[in-house]
C-alpha cells in the first residue's frame, strides 16, 4: 500500500466543469452556483410522483455515473462521474464545489474522518475536505471490491480484490489488513460500532480498529444491498428502467413512479433532511420526500 498525502495537489473547482455549470444554470434563469433546483419545491402536477410525493431539487453531474450519491450526518451529499469529476451539493441542493479525480468514481462517496472519502477505478481513495481542497490521496495495490464502511474514528474498511480485508485510516495510512476471502456481505457498520462482513464461506468478521474477531453470525441482518430501508421502515428501490419503487412496509403493495428513462442506483437516506436521493445512470440526482399515500397491503 502507498499514501500519497498531499495538501497542495490540485484543489477547488475545477474550472471547465464549473463553466459548464454556470452556463446551463444561467440559460436556466438560475443563480451562479447552484443546481437545476436549488430550492425545495413541489414538481409539476404533470409528473406522476406530484400526488404522492415532493421532490426537493435535482441535480444534473453532466456525466454518466456508475455509483450513487453519498450523504453526510448534516444532510450534505456527493456525487462523483465516470469521466472522473467529484460535486458536492448543500443539503438544500445548492451546488457547492467540484473537484477532479483520476479515474472513474465506482463506489458511494462516504463522509468519514471530516472528509469526502470517494473511490476511483485507478485504485485510489481521494479525501477531500468539505470546502472540496485535497487532503491526501490513497493507493491500493488492490482493486477496491467492496464500498466503503467507516467507523467513529472516521477509518474506513473495504474488501479488496486480493481477498483481503483494508482499513485506513482518517490520516491516510493503512490501519488493518486481514485476510477475508471473497466477500458475500459488508463491510457495514453494525449497531454496537463495529465493522461487519461477511465472505462466501460463511465466516464473519467483526473488526473494531486493529482487533478482528471470527464469529459465527453477526446480531443483525446485512439487509438487501440493492434497496434503502429509511428510519421508519419505508422500502425504497431502483429500477433499472428509471422507476422509483416504494413501499411503506415490506408487505405493502408498491408504488412504481417514472423519474426518468435510465436505472436508478441504491438509494440514499438523508437523515439531516428526511428525504431519499436516487442517482440515475445518466447522472441525474433526485431528492424525494417519502410518499403521503404508501401503498395498501397487499391481501
């Protein structure tokens, strides 16, 4: 493993990105610096989500995505594209920076240790810090196979592709590394704060900081990585045709809602805000209240 720290290296905006934001914000009529909606506002009646649910802004990245949007604990969110360029935006929607990376952005953003920690096809983890300045680069000597999981000291874990289990920590340097395996679940925080995960075999780890435990099974359930459960139970799922599923209860009957035409990614819960964030393929980004109406259950 090799940490390249630096706090020199390029930082801010990235000027050609952020021109062609200005530009179609301003063709727009919308203020310098924000996204396509800045404002929370209910959509058009027209559009089929209006009578179930608002939509609080959306978000254009100008590119493709291969990874949804990431939240941090104050409602701010991060996006990063396949041509290699990371946004952040205010819990409002407000656009806030941009920053380039080497590489396609493959994983979740993740808010760990006072920094964006985003992952790129390169083998690198890029920490950039809330005003969007780099704080230190990362390079694995093995492909990131896993999103990452971050724990209360802000170190996040992942499972590489040599089988191993990673940690690093907020400063950039490597803090664990176990054999694994191949990885069936995880690495995920679990309720008592430690990282959980779990291989093909069946062995899970608990790992807190440096000690890493063999159990048989961990005390809760690793969930359904393809869908979001919010804090009240509310399922939230994307399509690969660009419809939002939802549902209130597990057993309750779906609302499809067309949001656009390309899949939609694992969903985002916002804590800070109370609403989910849908990243489509296309690199739209999508706010969304949960619905006044949930579906009946089914009989």
């Amino acid at each position: 493993m090799l940490v390249l720290s630096s706090s020199k290296a390029k930082t801010r905006a990235v000027t050609p990105r952020t021109l062609l934001i200005g530009l179609i914000c301003s063709l727009a009529g919308l203020p310098l610096g924000r996204a396509a909606s800045a404002q929370a506002r209910p959509i058009e009646a027209a559009h089929p989500v209006a009578a179930v649910a608002r939509l609080r802004f959306r978000f254009d990245a100008g590119a493709a995505l291969s990874a949804p949007a990431g939240v941090a604990a104050d409602g701010a969110l991060c996006v990063g594209t396949v041509d290699g360029y990371v946004h952040a935006l205010a819990a409002d929607g407000t656009f806030l920076w941009s920053h380039s990376v080497h590489g396609a952005v493959t994983h979740r953003p993740v808010f760990a240790g006072e920094h964006w920690q985003v992952t790129t096809s390169s083998d690198h983890i890029y920490a950039l810090r809330p005003d969007g300045t780099l704080s230190w680069v990362f390079k694995s000597l093995s492909a990131v196979s896993s999103e990452l999981a971050a724990d209360a000291n802000g170190t996040v874990y992942f499972a590489a592709a040599d089988h191993f289990l990673y940690g690093v920590s907020a400063h950039g340097a490597v803090s664990l590394r176990a054999f694994f395996g191949a990885l069936a679940a995880g690495p995920s925080l679990g309720p008592d704060g430690a990282i959980w995960a779990e291989n093909t075999a069946g062995m899970v780890l608990r790992v807190t900081g440096q000690t890493v435990r063999r159990v048989a099974r961990p005390p809760f359930q690793f969930g359904d990585p393809s869908a979001l459960r919010d804090p009240e139970g509310h399922l939230w799922r994307g399509q690969s045709n660009g419809v939002l599923e939802y549902r209130a209860t597990p057993q309750a009957s779906p609302l499809l809602v067309p949001l656009t035409t390309t899949a939609l990614l694992v969903p985002a819960w916002s804590a800070a805000s109370r609403y989910a964030v849908l990243s489509s393929r296309a690199g739209l980004l999508f706010a969304i209240d949960p619905p006044a109406s949930p579906g009946t259950p089914e009989p």
